[in-house]
C-alpha cells in the first residue's frame, strides 16, 4: 500500500534525541556500509531523517537518497513532509531493477 504517515510539526530540538534504527537496502547499503544502524535523532519527518543520514554517510548515499522511497511503519513513502514520529524501525529503499 502507497500512502502518506500524516505530517506533524518538528520537535522542539531541545528535547532529548530518540534512537531510530535505520535499515539499508541494495545500492544504499553499499553506499551505507551497513545493512542497519541505529541512530540518536530529533528527526520528525523523513525529510529530516533524510538529511542527516546523508551528512553522516556523505555524496554516494545522498544520491541514493535523493532517488529512494522509505518504508516508515507499514507505509512506503518519498514525501519529505511525511512524519516519523511514533515509528521506531525506517527502511531506505532504492530503485530496483525491473520494478
């Protein structure tokens, strides 16, 4: 199922971080180095998170990124505005061949 976790306004930053684990797949775990990390974030939506799993891991992810749908929950998404906010586990997903 396609759809959009509503959108929520960002946390106020002097909250403390909460630990998301962030798992990679095809071409963004080569570009990750790993297949899943955990992260300490104030992240509330996926384009936040977005952001700063691409200062951490640099260029060859970012373009990855920038092509790629999350999977946050149950639910697949590319908007940036979509929230993350209650969801503990968020999958990058590349393109895949023939799909």
């Amino acid at each position: 199922m396609n759809s959009t976790p509503r959108t929520v306004p960002q946390t106020d930053p002097g909250q403390a971080p909460r630990t998301l684990t962030v798992g990679y797949y095809a071409a963004a775990e080569d570009a990750a180095g790993s297949a899943r990390e955990r992260i300490h974030t104030h992240a509330t939506t996926v384009g936040e998170l977005a952001r700063e799993i691409c200062e951490r891991h640099g260029e060859p992810l970012a373009g990855i990124v920038a092509v790629s749908s999350f999977l946050v929950g149950e639910e697949t998404t590319r908007d940036p505005h979509a929230s993350i906010v209650g969801v503990s586990v968020i999958d990058v997903l590349p393109p895949f061949a023939g799909g």
